[in-house]
C-alpha cells in the first residue's frame, strides 16, 4: 500500500530521506537503462543498505509505484490550488489528465514496470494510487460519500481502473484515438461527482 | 492476443485439439496446486511438446487468459441466446457478471497468474479479452459503432478496465461492498448502449 499518511516511523526524517533516495535513484535508472534494477544494485546507487530498502518497499515494482505516486500527488495539488482560485473545473481537470499521461509517457518503462505490482485491495500497478487519488479528490472538493459512493465502493474500483485502463493503453499500447483526444474523452466518462462538484468545493 | 477469429492454422483439428489440452492441463494443474507450472511441466502434464505449447502461446500467463477467455465465450452465448429468447435485458446482463464473477472465484488462482500478462494493447491480465467481449457484445447486439464508439475507442477500453477492475477487487482483494450487490452496481455503471441496447438486439 502505498499511503498518503505519514506514521510515526515515516514522519523520521532519515526515513524520509532514504525513500528519496531510494525514488531518485529508481527513476534515474529507470529512464538511463529502460530495464529493471536488482533491488542490490538500485540499493548500492541509491546509498543504502539493501536491508533498508525492504524497510520501505517490498519490491522494485512497489518502488516504482511510489514514484508515479509522488508525480501524481504534485499534480493533484496543482488541480485543487487551481479549482481553489476559481479556474474552470472542467480545463483543470482536462489539464490534469493530460499532465498524468505526459508524466507516465515520460517514465514510460517506470510505468510498464510498475504496472506489474499487485497491491493488497487485488488491483494491479497503479490501480490502487488512482483509488487513493479518488478519495483525496472527494476529500479535497468536499464531495459527500452519501452521494458519491464510498470509499473503495463498486463505483470507485471501476473509475480507477477505467482510467488506469485507458492511460496503460495510451502509453503502452494503443487506442484508436488521437493523443491529444485522450483526456478530452476519459473526462466525459468520469463520474458526476468529479465533473459537477458542489460548490463547497470551491471554499 | 487471444483472437476470437480462427486462422486456417487454428481450424486445423490437431492445433485446436493441443490447445485444448493445454488449456484444461493448466486449469486442472492450477487448481491442484494452486501454482504456476512452468512450460516444460505443463507441456509433460498435456502430452504435447514443449515447442508445440510456443505455437500457441507466448507464456504460461498467456494460456491462462485463454482458459478464462473461453469460459467467458460460453457465457456471452447464453447471454445472446436468453437476450433473443426475450429474456429480460437487465435480469441477463446482471446474470452474466455474476456468472463471470463465480468463474474467475473458481478459478482465483488462474486469474492472479493470467493477470500478470500483458497484452499487446498495453492493457494487464484479461482486460484484452473484456474488450473483445465488449466487440463481440456490439456485434451481437447490432449496436451501431457511431452511437457507441469504435472498437478500442477510449470509452471501450474504460468500459474494459473499469469491469476488469471489479472483478480483480472482488476476487483477489476486496470492495467494500456485499458479493451479491456487486453484480448490480457494476451493471448500473455500464455504458448506456448495453443496457438499452437497440430493439434490433432481439432479433
């Protein structure tokens, strides 16, 4: 599980520093050699001990998902300073669509490699991250549960993974779409909540 | 791929016949041990040679998806068959998922090996074969492509990973939600053009 939520052990900020590292020194490799690094030889470039690594992640894979996380993170706090300052919601969240594909189309063999990690909830790759994405939205636009299904619910699954779908086959695959169409229409197929958010959300 | 259309190859009665062993070998296998033979043991168990199984398949992973793509043909046609027979739309579609949803229970461990396969379409595990349901569905249903949006359009590919999704969390992991409601709610999320298919559909 790759958490938003910091413990205790988390908030130390050698373990903070050492997850730097250990995301730094991945996605270095990553974009330098396209091909996935032993967890010996990722810990040695990184600094640390191999030991320390499993303290942090239990695979490459997992690693590798707790980079696009951190991407994904930034861009999410991008959307909500930008819907914050009265932005049009639906350019902003077209614009942050395009912003994660652009992110993933960048780390294109980071992403293939992550893609094959299989977190606790059953989803593959970043399934999961796109939940916990989810839930900060609803969170972050004030959006009530009652309205828009809870957390982890039938609805969010098949969100997650209908987006996840369409940016694993705008990356790493195709569709029968132009590139620059993709956001565009994933958008439209976004559940209401997200498009039409109460107007809390704009406190 | 696990292409639906048969080649003059696969018309051959001795290719469909060494497919066939392969393909019940691994299920019969899978769920006796609950792991992953490797090719040269799955070759052994179906009496065909190890070289035989690379003319049909990439991976082992591969071959699992074809087991899981063939249960999910026969109940597309019981689908299509009640649909005409004028069984009630909804009651129908909502029978399949949960058919769906029982086949890949029965067989947990072949789905968690099938979805660590990655298609050509960039899509994970069987979320190739949901898009060719999804085609085949249009096809069936005489549904016209301008109302619904081509083959391998965006909307089909969320529409494929989104009840790919579903199904992973509610077999290999969890959904906050009651197994018996999941059928429903995922039905609700569907797009339009299947669960108000055109009255052509019954024909």
């Amino acid at each position: 599980m790759v958490s938003e939520q910091p413990s205790a052990v988390e908030a130390d900020p050698r373990f903070t520093r050492s997850r730097r590292a250990i995301a730094d020194t991945l996605a270095d490799l990553m974009e330098r050699t396209q091909s996935c690094p032993s967890v010996s030889a990722l810990a040695e470039a990184a600094g640390i001990h191999r030991a320390t690594f499993y303290n942090h992640f239990d695979s490459v894979e997992e690693a590798a998902v707790y980079v696009i996380a951190d991407d994904f993170r930034a861009l999410h706090d991008l959307n909500i300073r930008d819907r914050r300052m009265g932005a049009d919601p639906t350019a902003v969240a077209v614009a942050t669509l395009n912003a994660m594909l652009d992110s993933l189309r960048q780390r294109k063999s980071l992403f293939l490699l992550a893609s094959t990690w299989r977190s606790s909830s059953g989803l593959m790759g970043i399934g999961d991250l796109l939940l916990e994405q989810l839930h900060a939205l609803r969170r972050d636009l004030g959006v009530d549960e009652q309205e828009s299904g809870a957390n982890n619910s039938v609805e969010d699954v098949y969100t997650a993974s209908g987006v996840h779908g369409v940016f694993s086959a705008a990356v790493g695959g195709n569709t029968d779409c132009d590139p620059g169409e993709i956001a565009v229409r994933l958008y439209e197929l976004l559940p209401q909540w997200i498009r039409q958010p109460p107007e809390s959300s704009t406190h």
